[in-house]
C-alpha cells in the first residue's frame, strides 16, 4: 500500500479537524496515512522536508490556514509558505504534492471554502500520485 503524508499547522485546530477527517476518509481505503503537525504554515514544507528524507511516501498534502490581519504578516507568512512548498516540490520531482493551505480574508470565506477545498485538493493529489507512477 502507498503512503502518503499529511502535515498540517497548529493554528484553526476546530477547523483543521474538519480538513483532517476529510483527508483521512477519503484515502484511508486507498493509502496508509502519516500525520505531521507543524507550529505554523512557515515550518510546513521543512517538516515534510525532514520525513521525505526518511521515509518513501507516494505523496504529501499539506493543510493549513491563513486568515489576513491587520498587519503584512499574512503576505509575508502565505508567500513564503507557498514558495517554499513549491521548492521542495522541485526538489523531490518523483513524488506528488498537493497545497491545502487556505489563504482567506475571514472565517466566513474559511467557511465556505474548507470541505470543497479539501475534497478537490485530496483527489488531485491521488489523480497526481497516479500520474507519477506510470
């Protein structure tokens, strides 16, 4: 069976609850599954770094959350999060990587978003994995 690693942040846990049952009903027939918890979206692609080099996994799929403040802190948070998901996409070019890092303006948006987000995100990283192992 193929693995797959799921690395999310701390921060929303009520709703990172949701993305994490989402995730795991839909691969848990297909996939044996690892769960990561990062402290926040910045150590996301590290953290997930760190177990590649350990173990074979078919895939990573990351989830989180970032809501904007009042500061530039939610620019510099979700661009660097997402560059450096896309580096060690590059860097690990055999294995499948799907971003779920939601990027919102309030929890209303968050609300609306976080089921159909996830399910897509979950089936594109399968659709992803299989087409990277043919």
């Amino acid at each position: 069976m193929s693995k797959i690693l799921i690395v999310c942040t701390s921060w929303y846990e009520d709703h990172l609850k949701k993305m994490i049952q989402i995730s795991k009903t839909s691969f848990e027939s297909e996939y044996d599954v690892q769960f990561l918890t990062a402290p926040g979206a910045i150590e996301l692609a590290a953290l997930a770094k760190n177990s590649l080099s350990k173990e074979n996994f078919s895939g990573v799929l990351f989830l989180g959350i970032i809501i904007r403040g009042e500061t530039s802190h939610y620019d510099l948070v979700s661009q660097e999060t997402f560059r450096s998901i896309g580096n060690l996409a590059l860097e690990y070019p055999d294995k499948a990587f799907i971003n779920n890092v939601i990027c919102i303006e309030n929890e209303t948006q968050l609300v609306e978003r976080i089921e159909k987000n996830t399910l897509n995100n979950c089936n594109a990283l399968k659709s992803l994995i299989h087409e990277k192992s043919c």
